[in-house]
C-alpha cells in the first residue's frame, strides 16, 4: 500500500475510526488519531495496542484501510 490512503485517514476531520489490515492477515482497530503515528516519510506505522502496547508497521505490509471499522475485541 502507499503512504498517502493511511495519512489521508488518519488526518480526516471529523476523525473516523478505521482499520488497517496487514499482509499476515493482523487487524488494527484505530478508534481515535492518538493511537497512531505515520513517520514523516510515511514508511512506517506506530499503533498503540493496549495500555502500554505497540505494534510498528511497515506500510508496505498493509494491505487494506477500511473507514468506519475502528471495532475490534480489544487485543490481549
């Protein structure tokens, strides 16, 4: 994926959840602009987790946003 849908996401105003699904099939419910970060250059991810958790992602192994789908289980 390019960087440019995941910025357009995380930037859109009014925020609305969505969900980034990678190559391994791993699903990211993003549920409010805080809990993620794009690098400057775009390449890679930072989304939180849990209370004190992470998961750094690379954005060429996204393989989807989804708009409006920010409801996952809570991850463990």
């Amino acid at each position: 994926m390019e960087a440019e849908p995941i910025r357009s996401a995380i930037r859109k105003q009014p925020f609305s959840s969505f969900t980034i699904t990678t190559s391994a099939g791993e699903k990211f419910a993003i549920t409010h602009p805080e809990t993620i970060l794009q690098t400057e250059g775009g390449n890679t991810i930072v989304v939180r987790t849990g209370q004190e958790g992470f998961a750094i992602l690379d954005v060429k192994n996204i393989t989807s946003v989804q708009l409006g789908k920010g409801r996952l289980p809570p991850r463990e």
